[in-house]
C-alpha cells in the first residue's frame, strides 16, 4: 500500500508544481434556508480552461447552525464570460450528501444521500482568485452561497494582468541609431 501511495505521488508532482493545470483552495458557505455558516476545500483542474473539474468536500457543523452534513463531489464550471481580471461560470455540481441529524432539524426521516446542484460563480484570475458562487440544491430546495480563495501552482503574477512585462516592454518605441 505504501508503494501506491508514492506512485501516486510521484505521478502528481508534475501537476502540482510545473503548470497551471490545478489549483487549491478553501471557502466559507452560508445556507439560506437553515442559516448555517460551513466550510468548504476545493481542487480545481484546468482552472485556466474554459472547462473546469472541481472535486469538492464541504461541511456544516452543528456548533455553527442548526445542521450537521458533509458533503463530497464533482462541480463542472463552465466560463461563459472570460475578462482581463473577471470570469463569469456556471455550475453543475453532483455529490454524496451526509445528513447527520436529519430527525432533529427536518421532517425528512430518510434523509437523501445524492445532492445535485446548479448556480453561478464569479472569480479572480490571478494566481490567489478570489470567488463567490451562489448555488440552488434540486433535492433539498435549498442555496448557499460560498465565497472563499483558490490559488493556482506554478502560476507566475506577471504571466497576465495589467502588470505583464512583456507586454509593455513591446510596446516601448526605441529610437534608431545609425
């Protein structure tokens, strides 16, 4: 078992830290309907793409709310509008719900273990993005928002953005000398 899980590592390596095919990062939720506040960590591929793969585990915790659930899945962005510092996405988002007290803060006796969600996201494009998603829960009929920080491995600040030196280098008239 050891053996894999170096294997496994080593396959990610070049993922992790040469490109900027993946990003981390956290998020706080709020949930409208239960008004609980959770947490959440994410892992974004193809970040940069116009496709991304968003593996995902949140968690709302009874000291916080009136909930206690854990949630994992997959959230598929899709960037419809991509600017200079801003993108706009969508979100589809399927996973495995974890309801732990269900009987305390429902009627629902059986609570649902598959989650699908749909919304709408806002992030930065900088390597530390910003982001603010909003989210609406087919089965339980309820949103949350989720506003945290994903940063990009192997990205470099002046690859874009306003500061990019390469391109105000180019634009820079020299004179001729003869």
């Amino acid at each position: 078992m050891k053996k894999v899980y170096i294997i496994i590592t080593l396959l990610l390596i070049p993922l992790l830290g040469f490109n900027q095919n993946i990003g981390a990062g956290a998020s706080a939720l709020y949930n409208l309907q239960s008004e609980s506040v959770g947490i959440a960590a994410r892992v974004s591929i193809f970040p940069n793409n116009s496709v991304s793969f968003v593996p995902q585990f949140s968690y709302y915790s009874l000291f916080i709310g009136s909930i206690s659930e854990w949630t994992a899945g997959l959230s598929i962005e899709l960037k419809v509008f991509k600017r200079k510092h801003l993108n706009y996405y969508f979100i589809a988002h399927g996973g495995y719900n974890n309801w732990s007290n269900p009987t305390e803060t429902s009627t629902i006796t059986d609570p649902v273990t598959l989650n699908f969600e749909g919304g709408v996201g806002i992030s930065g494009t900088r390597c530390l993005r910003p982001f603010l998603e909003y989210r609406y829960n087919v089965v339980f009929q309820e949103t949350h928002f989720q506003l945290g920080l994903l940063y990009i491995f192997g990205c470099k600040e002046n690859t874009g953005g306003y500061r990019n030196n390469d391109r105000m280098k180019s634009r820079v008239k020299y004179p001729k000398y003869k």
